[in-house]
C-alpha cells in the first residue's frame, strides 16, 4: 500500500468516528504525499469544513475542482463553505455549478434551498426543496422547511401535506406539530387542529401558552367540555396567565357558573391589555352587575375589533334580543349565521325575529334552516307548526 493510500485509510477511519482533528492530520499528509490527487484535497476540505476552518476548506475544495472538475461533491461542499462565510451569492453560484452536473444532488438542492432561503428567495427555495423531494421523497427535514417556504408564501393546502409528510416521517416533533397545527387553524380546521396540538401537548403539558392554543382549537371546534378541560389545565400551569383566565372565566360565565367565573374575569380585567378580549371580560362583568348599557357598548366594541369572533357575537346579540332592539338583534344573529352556518340557536332566533317583524316566509326558511341542522330540535318543529297552521 502506497504512502497517500494509508494515509487516506486512516482519515477516514477516523473521520467515521468524528475524530476531525486526527483525520484532517492524515488528509493532510495525504495530499503532501501526492499534492495533485483530488480525493486528499476533497476529504481534507471535509474535515475543514467539519472543524470550523472554512476559509482553508475552501482552498482545499477548490483545488480538488480544478483537479477534477467532474466531481459533484467538491462543488456542493465548496457551496456550503463559501455560504457558511458568508458569500451566499457564491454558494448558490456554485450549487448551481453542482446541479448543472448532478440535477437530483439532494445535498446541493437542500443547500440551495437554505441559502434561497436565507436571501429572501423563497419561491426560489421552495422550488429547490421540491425538486430535492422528487429525487428522494423520504426527507423529513426537507418535507418541514418546504412546509415553511409553502406556508410564507401562502400556499396554505400545500404547506398542510408537506407537514403532514414530516410528521409522517419524524412522529412527536414538537415543531412540526406546531407548525402543522398553526396551518390548520388558518384554513379554518379547528379540530384537526386541536388533534395535532393534542399531540404536541402530549409531549409538552406544563406550557400554559400550548394548553391554551389547545383550548381554544377545541373551543372553535364545538368541543366544549374538552376546551374547558384544557382552559383548567392552562389556568393552573400559569395561574398569572391573564388570557387563560378570561377565555376560562368567559366560558364559565356563558354557563351561569358566575361565582366561579368571577375571580377569573377580574384577575384577566386587571392584566390584559386594551383588545377584545378585555373588552369581552369587562362586558361580562358589567351583564354580571346588571349594567347593561355598559355591556352593550363594550360588547359592540369587542365585535368591531374582531368581526369573526364568536365569544362576542353570541353575547351581544342575546343582550339586543332581551333589550327588545329587534333590528339589530336580527343583524347580530345573521352576522353569526355567516361566521358559523352551522351555529342551530342563531337560525332559531332569526326565525323568531323574522316573525316579530312581520316577515312569515324568511322565519319559515330560518326555522326550516335550523331543522335541517337539527333533525330532533322539538322547538323548532313546533315553531314550523305553528307558523304553517
């Protein structure tokens, strides 16, 4: 065995084991034995790179180029040096020189795609970490940064299933988890996204701001009992938590149980910032003390704030219902249709303030609306009765 020979074996014996150091000595007397051999200088430039030194590595990289411009490799990892110095425009100038001769090199594709990436480019990137994916589709890492690029650039469906390949590949990655359950929760899946936040809560119980996303993914999906499980879990990881203490005394509150929601209404009164949130905690309060004219206001003003949310329309178009304000009651209860078409008691009191305002046909087509929604609803079937004589 030649003198470069044993020195080559030896380095990357050591290199197997990350014995960086000891393998970049033996690179080394490797490419002294034999200075123009292309494998000592890539492998030496390896262990550069490995070590930290990636201004030697890429004098090393680069030598093994001009040696051998056919090797693929060299031209990735001279990429990834120049980037990690740095020179970014480089990196992907070289990248770009690797695929040119290895268009599926995985390693280049993800490389490109991180430093596109870091430039801002992220179509560019996502471009680059989907043609990574088509050369080998079971990369979880990939399938997670593809997630990323997909979701910025609003591609939300698609974002969904490169997560959902992630979490396929890598079960109870906690950033995955999150990141999937956040992308379901903008398109509106409340509870697919409470059953992946389910997950990640599974692997992190104690952390209140977690338990509360939970809470409220469960709260949005219809899952009362669960939510208010969740709200109680949230509560107690963080009793200082002003937001788990309003969304835990609001439910409460909505459920007649006002000594127990009170405290947790005026600890969330003293501690949340100006928002609808405050203004809901405040409103109920207020409904609490029978000040109704302030309930009113705020709740308005908690509505105006945040268009879609439930935890206001519902109160404050109950409160105009028992004021008498027929109109707007009516308007109240139709904003909540739209936001939830599935939402039965709006379509019931739409039928109800259709008929006080002498409007039979659109109360027939409410209650008809709501019956359909619920087949067992005694009240409506009566209602529906009634109205067709």
């Amino acid at each position: 065995m030649g003198e470069l020979q044993e020195h080559l074996n030896v380095g990357l014996a050591l290199a197997m084991s990350r014995r960086w150091d000891e393998a970049a000595r033996e690179f080394a007397l490797a490419a002294q034995a034999e200075p123009e051999d292309a494998e000592a200088r890539f492998q030496l430039g390896k262990a550069l790179q490995a070590l930290g030194r990636h201004a030697e590595a890429e004098a090393e990289l680069k030598l093994c180029c001009r040696m051998d411009a056919s090797r693929v490799e060299a031209r990735v990892r001279l990429g990834m040096v120049l980037g990690l110095q740095g020179r970014r425009d480089e990196g992907v100038a070289a990248l770009k020189e690797a695929l040119a001769k290895d268009s599926g090199n995985v390693l280049a594709l993800n490389t490109l795609g991180d430093f596109q990436m870091a430039l801002g480019e992220m179509d560019a990137a996502a471009k680059s970490w989907e043609r990574s994916l088509a050369s080998q589709m079971n990369q979880a890492e990939t399938a997670f940064k593809l997630g990323f690029a997909l979701e910025a650039l609003g591609r939300l469906e698609d974002a969904v299933a490169r997560y959902q390949v992630a979490r396929q590949l890598t079960p109870g990655r906690l950033p995955v988890l999150l990141a999937l359950g956040g992308a379901l929760e903008r398109l509106g899946r409340p509870l697919q996204a409470a059953g992946v936040l389910g997950e990640a809560v599974a692997l992190r119980s104690e952390d209140a701001a977690l338990l509360l996303r939970w809470a409220l993914a469960l709260d949005a999906a219809g899952e009362g009992e669960a939510a208010e499980a969740a709200l109680r879990q949230a509560h107690q990881a963080d009793p200082s938590a002003a937001l788990a203490a309003a969304r835990l005394g609001l439910l409460l509150s909505g459920r007649g149980q006002a000594a127990e929601a009170r405290p947790l209404l005026e600890q969330a009164a003293a501690r949340l910032p100006d928002g609808a949130d405050l203004w809901l905690v405040k409103a109920a309060l207020a409904q609490a003390d029978s000040r109704t004219d302030e309930a009113l206001a705020l709740l308005r003003k908690a509505a105006e704030a945040d268009p879609t949310r439930l935890a206001a329309w519902e109160p404050l178009a109950a409160l105009l219902y028992r004021r008498g304000d027929l109109p707007g009651a009516q308007q109240a209860y139709q904003r909540l249709a739209e936001i939830k078409p599935g939402h039965v008691d709006a379509h019931v009191r739409l039928g109800s303030l259709h008929l006080k305002l002498g409007r039979k046909d659109m109360a027939q087509a409410a209650w008809e609306h709501a019956l359909a929604l619920d087949p067992n609803n005694a009240i409506v079937r009566k209602n529906l009765s009634v109205l067709r004589g």
